[in-house]
C-alpha cells in the first residue's frame, strides 16, 4: 500500500507545474541541498526502486538453505520489510515536499527517523533466527547458533541504545550530524566485535 501511495504521488505530479525541472536527492551534514537530479527519474526511479527492494525482501527467504527458520519470526521479518519501505518513502514524499516548499530541515526529520528504524530493529532483533540474509550475518554467527543467539540479543541491546542516544542527537546543533553517525556506528559495529568474543569463547570451552 505504501508503495503504491508512491506510484500514485508520481503519476499525479509528472505533469505538475509545481515542481522544477530538477528535484533534491542529497543533503549535506548541515542539511543543506547539494545535490539535483532530472524530474522524471526522482518520480518514478525511487517509488520503483522501493517496490524492488519489498519484492527482493519478499523472495529472498525461498532462496535461503535456511528458509524453514523464516516461519519462526515472521512478523518480525514483516515488520523488518515494513519499517524499511517506510523509510524509502519518508525519503520520497520529503523530497517532493523540499521541491515545492521549504520544509524543516531533514536532520530534524532524518534523525529522529533513522533513531526509530534502530529501535525497532533492536526491538526485532532477539527474536531473528538463524538465516543467510537477515540479522547480523558474521563468519562466527553462521558458524554457530548458540552465538547466532547470543550476539542477536546483544545486538538487540546495542541497537535499541543506539537509537535512544542516536534520537537527542537532534539537539547537538552542528554536531547532531556527527554524534548521530557517531551512536549508530557504534551500535552497529559492537555486535560484530560480540559475535567474535562469543565465538572464540565457545571454542574455547
């Protein structure tokens, strides 16, 4: 439904004459534009780009050799697939609305949003099983399930921390960029360091 709100949104302004001949696609550090592209590729490239990523989100578990794991969280691989063609969106329908008006600026947005995304990833997290395509994917989880386990409950921690701390980052005036990066690195890389720890420890037992 969401992608298909974004379909609708880019048929309904093809033509119209509110929007320039280039729309936004990047901002800098401080929120500020610095980057254009051609109308019609912004319309219609990332409702589609969007649609591909649900559809290769939604077939990907049937060419996993651990496919039969999928059933054990599956609304949370929905919510997961959800969260993210949210995402996409929010990046879409804010782009329109930076061609045509002068909204807040997108780290006010962005940041409070990405903070979201890790939260209910760290929320997701735990309840990941062991699989090829989701989840935090080392060379030491996929070798085990016990660290499979332990490293996604910790991540669970690191990631739902990160978005916490990630979110007041707002408030940092021209460091919220820099402290926001600075949490959810963090955060990300901290399971990754676990699984390793996990592992040479049950190797050594």
């Amino acid at each position: 439904m969401v992608v298909f709100f974004m379909f609708v949104a880019a048929v309904s302004f093809y033509k119209a004459p509110c929007l320039p001949s280039q729309l936004p696609t990047h901002w800098n550090a401080n929120g500020q534009i610095d980057g254009y592209a051609g109308k019609n590729f912004v319309l219609f490239f990332f409702p589609a780009l969007t649609f591909g990523l649900y559809l290769l989100m939604t077939f990907l578990p049937l060419l996993d050799p651990l496919k039969k794991n999928y059933k054990d969280f599956a609304l949370t691989y929905f919510f997961i697939r959800f969260i993210l063609v949210l995402f996409f969106a929010f990046l879409y329908f804010y782009t329109l609305w930076a061609a045509i008006a002068n909204p807040p600026k997108i780290n006010y947005l962005i940041i409070p949003f990405m903070s979201l995304l890790f939260i209910v990833l760290g929320l997701a997290m735990p309840k990941i099983k062991k699989n090829y395509f989701v989840g935090i994917r080392t060379p030491w989880t996929l070798h085990s399930e016990t660290v499979w386990n332990k490293t996604h409950k910790f991540g669970g921690f690191t990631f739902l921390a990160a978005g916490i701390v990630s979110f007041f980052s707002i408030f940092l005036g021209q460091f919220s960029f820099l402290f926001f990066i600075l949490a959810i690195s963090v955060g990300g890389l901290l399971p990754v360091v676990y699984s390793y720890i996990a592992f040479r420890n049950e190797r050594g037992r």
